[in-house]
C-alpha cells in the first residue's frame, strides 16, 4: 500500500504532503499559485506545499478523506 504523508505546520502556516519518500527530493519548484512543488531527479512530482495555509476550522487536527476506486 502507498504511504501519503500530510504535515500541517501551524507555526509556519503550510500544508506539505508527501507521495513518495521526501528522501527522494532532488528540486524543489514555486508555482505562481504559492505552491511548491518537489521533485525527484527524474522530474517527477513527490509532494507538495502549500503556503500561507490557515485550515477553515479552529478545531484541532486535520479531517483527511480517503477515495479508493478499483481499475477499470
């Protein structure tokens, strides 16, 4: 099973999820968006960051929702 790891830094204010290991990160890439993107060395996104992020609720915790749909 793949591991997505979501890291919520409050001090900091960003939202950073990992799809592959954060090891594996080569570069990293500011979108215009105020995300950024990381990358391994062959280019191909492995997480992401979001900036500035301030969660819609004051209720501690993050509600994370999983969606798993079998191939077709």
């Amino acid at each position: 099973m793949d591991k997505i790891r979501v890291i919520h830094d409050v001090v900091g204010r960003t939202l950073t999820v990992w799809l592959d290991e954060p090891g594996k990160e080569h570069i990293c890439e500011e979108t215009t968006d105020e995300v950024v993107l990381m990358k391994d060395k062959n280019g191909r996104v492995i997480g992401f960051e979001l900036l500035h992020y301030r969660p819609s609720s004051t209720e501690p915790g993050l509600a994370v929702e999983t969606v798993v749909r079998a191939a077709s």
